[in-house]
C-alpha cells in the first residue's frame, strides 16, 4: 500500500505540472503549435486559433502543412535538419493571415521528441514598428539634439559666429539665423535652445516652406472642433501650444504668407494665439528662433515681408557664414564625417588624400556644409570594401562655381583694396584666382577656351589652376 500511496503520489504531481505547463502555453499571447517526431500536431494554444482562425479539431493528429495557406512547412523543415529557423514569412489558414514563425527543435533527454513553433501577427508586429517609429519622431520633434560642443570648426569666422549665438542663448530675445541653405543654422537652433535657460522645455521645429499656408496656420496655432471640413473631434493643440515653456524654431521664414505673417507678429507682441475657429486668445510663453536663406530686405522692398515682423524677427541677428568663407575648417568637418560615414555605412575609412582635400578645399561649396556630406558620402560608397583612403578618384566631378567678378572677392572674404592688410602680392593673388573663376564660368568651365581668352598657354593656364586648387 506504500508503494501504491507513492506512485499515486508521483502521477497526482505530474497531473498537476501538466495542468501547471497546459495553462502557462494557453495564456501566453504568441500562437504557438507542437509537432511529435512522427511529423503530426499534437498542441496548439487558444492564441493560435484565434491567429489562425483554425481549431484543435482542424489540426490536432494530422501533418503540419494542414494550416499553410502559402509557403513550406517550417515544422517539417526542422524535422528533418533538427536545426531551428527564424522570422519566416508565411499566410496561415483560412483567411490567409499574415505571420511571422520561428520553430525549434525538441529534445528530452538528448533525445528528438518534434518541434515548438510560435507564430507571430505581421501587421501587429507592423503596427508596433510604426508606433516606435512615431514615438522616435516625436523624441526627435521635441527635444533639441545638439549643442555648441556639435558645431565643428575652428576658423575665426565659425568662432565669432558660436560666440555671437551663445551671447544671444542667455537672453529671452528672439533669434534670427540667417545664412545660405546648408550652412547648418538648424544646428545652431538647436545649441541656442540647449544653453538657454529653456533648455529643459520642448524644442519644437516647423519648416514653414514645407507645409501648406492654412495648414500651416492651423499646425502652429491649433484649431476648435468643427473649425473646418475634416477637423478633428475636439480639435487640436497647435505647436505654440506644445512649446509653452520651451522654444520653437520656425525655419525657412521667409516663405510665409502675409495673412500668417500677421498673426505671427501678434505672438511675438502680444505673446497670445488664437486657434483657428476660435475668438478666444490664449497666452503661450514661447522662445522664437527663425531662420531664412532669403534676402529679407529685397522681401520688404517688394511687399512680401512685413517691415513690422522683420523687425520683431531681427532683433539678434545670427549670421551664420558659409563654407567658402571657413575653408579651413573643411578638414576637421572631413575628420567627423568620416566618422559618421564609417558607422552608417559599416567602412574603416581613415582619412582623406592630401590630392582629394587640395579639391575639397578648392571647391566653392554652394551647398555648403550639406553639400560636403553629400560629396564625401558618395566618395566612400565608390570605395572598394577594405580601403581605408579616400583618394582623388573616389570624389565626384566637382563643378566650377557659378560667381561673377565682384563674388569672387566677396567669396575670398576680403576687398582688393585692403592693400594695408594684404599687401601687393596678396592681392595680386585673390584677383589672379578671381579672374581664373570668372573667365572659367564665361567659357562654361572649357579651360582651352579660357586659356585663349586671356591670352596665355594652355599649359601655364593649367599651372595658375592648379596654384590656386581650382582642379
């Protein structure tokens, strides 16, 4: 009776792990499905009909490819390999659902007893990429990633202009960064919100050119319920609202309608918004940091730039130089995006050719900062895996900057008539360069046609090109 009384004992305590091991796979959210090694289902869990739309009775005693709608049996594929796979792609059942299914191989005792399968649905897998997808823009909408410690450059010009925009961090007043499109005055934004005492608020941005002017309108001040067709039920909160407490950076300003420029005059006046459909106003403590490419004050000539606006706008202006004017900084600018390309792209690449940076160097740049990533990044896609130097070969054809005489010299930074400040030779050398750039874009970059014009060798035209890096 003992013996009797300890093997009831055992079977009651397996009954019970089975119980224990039953509930545990039916509560578990994954479908999941059990094959013996004689090649026929023997389990699936609650999860699994309501993925699959099929029943113990549709599957229960009979071959895995009993629920394939489309693609091979992933169970029979690990029966006969004993090898698990992952993330195979298949449609399950009666309506063709869309999975993704991982299946293992069992072993007990170092024995092969079938294999696990747990299926997953793609479109909630879909969903949950494009809900982390969202909330990475929304981290990246409202919070300001970069500081002045970001901004690269050690030229006289990029340091006076970070020292400008730090002075101007410290102060309430709104911001103008104006620079051409590419010189990175969203970086800046981004570092004056940082220092400033908002730093701990939102940093929202708004490009202004990409948007629509009423949608605009109704994105930056919000709308009521019913304020219009396809509004949403119970309305909007508009981004001077979200930025309460913090800053907002509305770039490509120039771009903006008169009708909005006006109620963008009553923010920075009055500090208050009225939403759209709405005659109430509300008041907002918002920081405003603009920034523009275009030329606001031909705008003001011809009527398109409110002269009241520009004024609140401009109250520290921020001009942020472009890359023709701190050419010195490009090899430092090289030196981290070398480093950006190497992570992104998987490469080891370890520096620029004296030969490639001599063309870099030379380059006038009209897309500045931007321009130089996009440059360096198809030099590095044309290299061949394991090279670690970006040769002259690798850069694409770099085109003859589009300037006219009197550019040139703004270009070099400096007027041909600082004699005191350069010296003859100096100068001598700036309108040497200028010439060469001019004739160049006269001729269309045809350098024989150039040499011709003013009248020397094509030989010696070369050597003046290559003296001042312009090939």
């Amino acid at each position: 009776m003992t013996e009797y009384e300890e093997l009831r004992a055992k079977v009651n305590k397996l009954q019970e792990v089975r119980i224990l091991l039953t509930a545990i796979i039916d509560s578990t959210q994954d479908a999941i499905s059990v094959v013996d090694e004689n090649g026929l289902c023997i389990l699936i869990n609650p999860a699994y009909t309501r993925l699959t739309g099929l029943t113990a009775e549709n599957v229960i005693g009979k071959p895995p490819t009993v629920d394939i709608a489309e693609g091979e049996s992933m169970h029979l594929q690990v029966l006969r390999t004993h090898q698990p796979v992952k993330g195979v792609a298949m449609k399950l059942g009666p309506k063709r659902k869309a999975v993704i299914v991982n299946v293992a191989p069992i072993f007990v005792s170092g024995q092969f007893r079938g294999t696990v399968g747990v299926l997953r649905d793609r479109s909630e897998i879909h969903k949950l990429s494009e809900e982390l997808e969202r909330a990475k823009r929304l981290i990246r909408h409202l919070e300001a990633k970069y500081t002045f410690s970001d901004i690269i450059g050690e030229s006289d010009v990029i340091k006076a202009t970070i020292e400008q925009a730090r002075r101007a961090a410290v102060t309430p007043a709104t911001v103008l960064l104006r620079g051409e499109s590419g010189t990175g005055k969203e970086l800046f934004a981004h570092a004056i919100h940082h220092a400033s005492e908002r730093q701990k608020g939102q940093f929202i941005r708004v490009n202004c050119a990409a948007l629509a002017d009423s949608l605009l309108e109704s994105e930056l001040f919000g709308y009521v319920e019913g304020a219009f067709t396809g509004a949403k039920r119970g309305g909007k909160v508009g981004l001077f609202e979200e930025a309460n407490g913090g800053t907002i950076f509305l770039d490509e300003i120039g771009e903006v309608s008169l009708n909005l420029q006006a109620k963008l005059l009553r923010v920075l006046q009055e500090r208050e918004i009225v939403k759209v459909g709405d005659n109430r106003s509300f008041n907002v403590d918002v920081r405003v940091i603009a920034a523009t490419n275009a030329n606001l004050e031909a705008e003001l000539r011809t009527g398109k730039f409110r002269e009241d606006l520009y004024y609140r706008l401009n109250v520290i202006p921020v001009i942020v130089p472009p890359l023709r004017q701190r050419r010195d900084d490009i090899p430092l600018l090289v030196h981290q995006l070398i480093g950006s390309f190497n992570q992104e792209y998987g490469r080891c690449v370890e520096l620029v050719s004296d030969e490639a940076l001599q063309i870099l160097m030379g380059y006038h740049w009209p897309g500045n900062v931007r321009e130089l990533e996009n440059i360096l990044g198809r030099a590095i896609i044309n290299m061949r895996i394991g090279e670690t130097v970006v040769e002259q070969h690798h850069l694409p054809v770099l085109t003859l900057p589009n300037v006219n005489y009197t550019e040139a010299y703004t270009e070099l930074g400096k007027s041909p008539l600082s004699a005191e400040e350069n010296g003859f030779e100096g100068l001598q050398r700036q309108w040497e360069r200028a010439l060469l750039l001019v004739t160049l874009q006269r001729t269309g970059g045809n350098k024989t046609k150039a040499a011709r014009q003013l009248k020397m060798s094509i030989r010696n035209f070369y050597y003046k090109l290559e003296r001042h890096s312009l090939i």
